[in-house]
C-alpha cells in the first residue's frame, strides 16, 4: 500500500525540520542481537576455534550460551505499564474535532478498522473530510513538527515491532541508539533508517481516540528491509495523550504484513507479537548489532582463560 505525506507550500520554511534532517543521532553503541538461535552445533564450532577442551571448553560454551540468550532480542510491550504521567485535563468540553493531515491513509484506515472508528466517534466522508468537524482550541498541544516530536520522543518500546530489537530499556527513542540515521522530516512524516531497517512514520489525523477530551494521533509506521526488498509492515498506531515533554506512548492497532502483490495479512495483539518475535530472530539480520555480539563472544572466552 503506498504512503503518502502531506507535502508543505514551496514558500514555508521550518527551521526544526531543517536542522533536525542533516542530524544523525549519536549515543553509546546499541544492545547486542543475535540473529536466529544458537544451538549446540555453534557453541561446539566456538569451543574449536579457542581451542578450549574438556572442563574449561565446557564451562566456556555453557556461559557463552547464558551469555548469547540474554542478548537475544525478545518482542515485549510494555505499553500497558503504568507511567507517572498525571492524567491529563480535558481540553475539549464535547467532542473533539478531526483534523486531518493526510485524507488517503485516513480513509484506508476507516476502511480497515471501521469498529474502532466507529467507537471513537469518527465518521470519514467521501471526500476524505472527517467529522466531527470544528475550530482547534489554542491550548491544543499542536507541534510545529510532528515528524521532529517522534523522531525524538517516540518511545519504541511501547508497541510491539521489530523495533524493540535495536533498543532496550535504557535507549527507548531514534534519538538514543546511534544507528539511526534521519533521511527525510517534514510536518507530518519521518523517515529514518539503519543498515538493517528503513521505517518511515505518517502522523495522518488527529483526534480524541480514548474519549477523554485530549486529542491523540493517528500513526502509519511502515518498516521495509534491505535483505528483503518484496517484503514490509505497516502498523496503524494511535498515540494517546501527546503531551509537550516526556516520552510518546504508542498503541499498536493492528499489523499489515506485504510479500509482493495481493492482500496485507492482517495480525492484532498476541498473533502479532508472536509473529514479530519470530520474524526478529529468523530473517532480520541485525548487522549493526552483529559487531557488538562478536565482541562480547570474544570478551567471555578471554575472561574464561584467564581464570
């Protein structure tokens, strides 16, 4: 399904977008991976090559093993965790009106998830309008760009996908783990990329999913990879609550899966987690990570021979 993004006037400049496009993120090297399982097979390959034998080659391939399971990325979501946020005052005394940013994605999404919408109050003309209809209160948190707000306070880890394997608990944003490059921002979209993952993010209509009087975002995040050019995922998220400062929590509403031409699969909750757990360790190849994995290899067995 192609992505639009809502291109702006020729004659509007954004000072942010600008400087934040030319930026790579750089933090402390990112949580190793290992792509795929390791079996007795490999730690008996590893025990050859140090030349380690008997108890001492025992002992090493036992805590190479312990070592290579706690680095394996595993597909979590801890969006339902509580957070220390206050529960955030109603802005909208009735109901909150749509805006709409991008009128393509937001009609694929009525169309994809009409129950939900319906829920939630929206109702999507034929001409793209959505309803309810009305004026932007000036408290409304509304940020000059939404592509700068999620390239750097994006949680990655409040939704499950395949980027929970190129993050861990401690660096949560594209901002943080320095693979990350921006290769395009711009109002409403970003689009940033590791050797290993190209995601691209639309914030395509805001409004008042949850009922509270607060608008939330209506997210479209696709993830393509270059081991795979007929293959990519596209997550309909919604962010609840944005505020000015702390991280964006994200809800994944459900997950389209494309190989090639035809229909998506379409996969919600645990069928989606499962799938994305299994995806991460067989086919991602997490090249970026594998540096950072050999390293540690190498840094147990020279530990073990010194002992």
């Amino acid at each position: 399904m192609p992505v639009r993004t809502t291109a702006r006037p020729d004659n509007h400049t954004d000072r942010r977008a600008g400087t934040a496009t030319a930026r790579r993120f750089r933090a402390l090297h990112p949580s190793s991976g290992l792509p795929g399982q390791t079996g007795l097979t490999d730690l008996t390959d590893l025990t050859d090559l140090t030349g380690l034998t008997g108890l001492t080659g025992l002992l090493a391939a036992l805590l190479l093993a312990m070592s290579l399971a706690a680095c394996a990325p595993r597909i979590t979501d801890d969006g339902a965790q509580p957070y220390a946020s206050p529960q955030p005052e109603r802005i909208y005394p009735g109901p909150v009106p749509v805006q709409v940013l991008d009128r393509f994605l937001l009609t694929s999404f009525a169309q994809r998830h009409p129950d939900a919408a319906q829920r939630a109050g929206l109702v999507v003309l034929p001409d793209g309008r959505a309803e309810p209809s009305g004026d932007i209160l000036p408290q409304d948190y509304q940020p000059e760009s939404y592509g700068l707000e999620l390239a750097l306070r994006m949680n990655l880890r409040s939704f499950p996908s395949l980027l929970l394997g190129f993050t861990d608990d401690t660096r949560r944003t594209f901002a943080s783990p320095r693979q990350w490059t921006v290769s395009a921002l711009d109002r409403s979209s970003l689009n940033v990329h590791s050797p290993d993952l190209v995601n691209t993010l639309v914030v395509f209509a805001t409004l008042d999913w949850n009922g509270n009087g607060v608008r939330d975002w209506l997210v479209l995040l696709t993830q393509k990879t270059p081991h795979d050019e007929g293959f990519y995922l596209g997550y309909w998220l919604v962010v609840e609550d944005p505020a000015p400062k702390g991280l964006l929590q994200a809800r994944l509403l459900s997950l389209d899966e494309y190989r090639g031409i035809g229909q998506p699969v379409v996969r919600t909750g645990e069928e989606a987690r499962v799938f994305l757990d299994k995806l991460l360790r067989e086919q991602i190849l997490p090249a970026s990570q594998e540096a950072a994995r050999k390293a540690a290899d190498e840094a147990t067995i020279k530990a073990i021979l010194k002992q």
